[in-house]
C-alpha cells in the first residue's frame, strides 16, 4: 500500500522531536454484507475504511494521529502533527525497514469479493428459509451474510514492514417464535477467518434450524428460579464467560495499570487445578486468528493459566514497556483510527478429562446453560453479570425443563476457582469483542464444565 521508501521518511518525521519508537499503521478494509428479513434481501451494503494511524511514544508517553490521505504528503503532514504533540526534541533513531514475511497460516480458496452476490445470498436464503420452515411457531427470520477483506501495513522503527491479508466470512440468523403470546429469539451465527469454503462443513440450513429451535425452545418455557446453584455450562460460546470474567483481566491494559484483578499474581495459583486457559491467534481458520498483531508481532499461542497457575499475561508493546515484559502478540485494533492495545485472539479452557455425563449426573438440583449470551465486566473487581439465551433444569442428575430468563452474576476470580469439573469436547463460538481500540472479532471457547456454586439470577 505505502512503498518502503515513502515509510521511511514518514517513521523520520514522526521521531524528529525525540520520540523513541514510531509505528504506521495503514489499512484498506472492504465490508461486504447482505442482509434477508422473511427470505427476501433487504439490504446490500459496501463499505470502504480505508487510512492510516501514526503513533509515537517516548517513554510511557504516547500520541497517535490518523488520516484518509496516504499519500506521501499526507502521511507526512500526520507524522508531524504526532511529533509536535509529542514536545520538543531531536531525531536520535535510524530508521532502517527490512521487508519481513511470516506466510499465511489461513490460506483462503473463495474470496468472498470474487463471488457474485446471488451465490451469497442462496446461502443466506437456504439459512432463513430453514428457520422460517422449523416450526409455525416463528414468526420472523432475519438474516445476515457478512464478509470482510481487511488489508494491512505496518511499519515501524523497530525495523518491521510488513503487510497482511486477513479474509473473514460469517453467516448470522435470527429468529422470533410466538407461544401464548410470549416471545423469545434465538440466533445462530459462525463465522470463520476463511472465503466461502467455510460452508464446505458449515450447513447454512442447520445454522437456520438452530436459530429457530431455540426461539421456539425459549417461548415455550418457564422462567428460571433464582438463588445459588451448581451450573453446568455448554461448550463453544460458554467460553464467553472466561473471556469477559477473566480473560481482559489478563489483558496489559488493564494489569499495567494495576486496575485487574490478577495483576501481581504472575506464578500464583488463581483457579483451580483442572482450569488451564489458552489465548491461540495461531489456529488455522479460526474467526480471532491472525497472522500477525497490529503492531507487526508474529501471532503466538499463550498459556495464560496452567492447571490453576497464572503463567503470562496477553501483552502489546506500549503497556509491555510499562511492565518490563515483551510483547506477546496481542495488539490489536478495530481501524487506524483506533489506537491498539492488548486484546484477545481466541480465548478457550483447554479440554480436560471429565465426562459430559458424569458433569450432569454430579448436579442433584441446578442450571444447565445449554449457550450464554452477553454480559458486562468489570476487569478491575471482576464481577460479571451474564445472561443465558437457553437453559434449562438439572433435577436429580438429568437435564428437564427448558427455563428463560437466567443470568449468572459473580466475580472472576471466585467464578474460575469454582470450575471443579472440566469436560473433554472443547469447542469454539465466535463473537465480537468491543474494548478500548474498538471491536474486533474473537474466538471463545471450552468444553463443558461445572462451577460448583454461582448466583443465578431469575425470577
């Protein structure tokens, strides 16, 4: 996108009042979605973000400055608003930029842009129309068919140029389902940091299905009881409750600060023994991968916690600074008009070695959280507030009644003390996950697993 040449007296620019590091961060994103209400197409969207970031930092100061103009005037015109913001001093770095290429782990076969819209919209259609055709029980289908090319450069002072690919595709379907007047939704929505050969063991028509099985499943239930209880919760998106409760906790923007729960508590024993948890942007694939981060880091794989033991922290290199540590390849951003800052990738419990069975047959009275939904947390105290989108009653070791209506409220340090069960099939759901430098796509993932008491909340 920008020549090496054109880079190097930007980054000389950007340092000539002393800064001791500079980065360019340019992007030329295309967002391409189709959207369906009832199995018609609705609404065909393109959008264009297209830019640069520049940032400098001396010390632990820092100051970044965007711009749509990426000529070389342009660029430059940036780089001095950053240094002048920055104080008064003079160039003390050489810039030398060596073209690095650390390959493609995500190798792309249909590039969604290649593909004419009439082929995308079949498979959205196949989605919707699945779900519409489930039950006479639901009453509106939407549907959404959603790729991205996002193309990057960086360059910076540490001597990185280096640009990157990256091509996701997601297929999303939303139901509503009417029962005695009530009304619940259901959704259903993978995606995959591939082109169209996602749907080569990804069915358009299960994904609909699913989404229509819920909302039916959740309109024609009772409301969950409240109180503490054991809780059994699904594989795959039920990982969203370690990623929010735990894993930005683990994140250098907050541990930096001191403002985490777990900062100071590196080698210390902070869940229990069956927990270990892993941040991957290095599975082939998968929706939060990358290849590298947004300051031109190879992505890495990191244990977080092995077997309860707090072993490292997701690190980018301005926060890493401030705690005397290397980056760990988890800087990222949602544009170049967001400064980057330590964020998850894809973030899962490993597998462990309890059986599904036997994690349900331990429970004599509790909740069965079949697929979380959002929440909110606090990453300074930890506690957390989930909602359950399908639940159901655990009654004398068995699964029963579907129940609505559910949330579990805690506190991440105690939540991952409490895991006390910890299942063999670890799956993954995707999400987006909104922080400092915007939202970003993540994997979340584990297998099933016990929290052996947690508040449930309900009526």
């Amino acid at each position: 996108m920008i020549p090496v040449e054109v880079c190097r007296r930007v980054l000389a620019k950007a340092v000539s009042t002393g800064a001791d590091y500079a980065e360019i961060f340019a992007e030329n994103t295309l967002n391409h979605s189709i959207e369906m209400v009832g199995g018609k197409v609705d609404a065909i969207n393109d959008n264009v973000i297209a830019g640069a970031g520049i940032r400098v930092y001396k010390g632990l100061r820092s100051v970044s400055a965007t711009t749509v103009d990426t000529t070389e005037a342009g660029l430059l015109r940036c780089a001095a608003a950053a240094a002048s913001a920055l104080g008064e001093g003079k160039a003390e770095i050489e810039i030398v930029l060596n073209e690095r290429l650390f390959g493609d782990i995500h190798p792309v076969r249909v590039v969604p842009s290649g593909v004419e819209n009439k082929t995308k919209a079949d498979i959205l259609r196949a989605a919707c129309c699945a779900a519409m055709e489930y039950s006479d029980k639901v009453r509106q289908v939407t549907g959404t068919f959603l790729d991205v090319d996002h193309n990057i450069l960086i360059a910076s002072t540490d001597g990185i140029y280096v640009q990157d690919r990256q091509i996701r595709t997601r297929l999303m379907v939303n139901a509503v389902a009417e029962i005695n007047g009530e009304t619940q939704t259901g959704g259903c929505r993978p995606g995959r940091r591939m082109g169209l050969e996602m749907f080569d063991f990804i069915d358009p028509v299960k994904v609909g299905v699913h989404a229509a099985r819920q909302a039916v499943t959740m309109a024609g239930a009772g409301y969950c009881p409240a109180g503490v209880m054991p809780v059994a919760i699904e594989n795959g998106f039920g990982g969203v409750i370690f990623h929010e409760a735990c894993g930005h906790s683990l994140e250098a923007s907050s541990v930096a600060y001191g403002a985490s729960q777990f900062a100071g508590k590196l080698g210390q024993t902070i869940a229990n023994p069956k927990v270990t948890a892993i941040d991957d942007g290095t599975i082939p694939g998968a929706w939060g991968s990358i290849n590298i981060d947004d300051e031109g880091t190879p992505a890495q794989r990191k244990v977080l916690i092995e077997k309860g033991v707090l072993k490292t922290y997701m690190i980018d290199k301005f926060n890493g600074r401030r705690m005397g540590m290397a980056s760990t390849g988890s800087s990222r951003r949602q544009s170049y008009a967001f400064t980057p800052t330590s964020r998850m990738t894809n973030t899962y419990i490993a597998a462990g070695e309890d059986k599904n069975e036997d994690i349900i047959a331990s429970i004599e009275y509790g909740l069965y959280a079949k697929e979380m939904g959002g929440g909110s947390v606090n990453p300074v105290t930890g506690e957390f507030n989930f909602a359950v989108n399908e639940g159901y009653m655990i009654r004398n070791g068995r699964i029963c009644e579907p129940v609505r209506g559910a949330s579990l409220v805690g506190k991440g340090s105690d939540v991952i003390q409490k895991i006390d069960m910890v299942g063999t099939d670890m799956d993954m759901g995707q999400g987006m996950c909104g922080s400092s430098s915007g939202s970003i796509p993540t994997n979340v993932g584990q297998p099933l697993i016990r929290v052996s008491s947690i508040t449930v909340g309900g009526r």
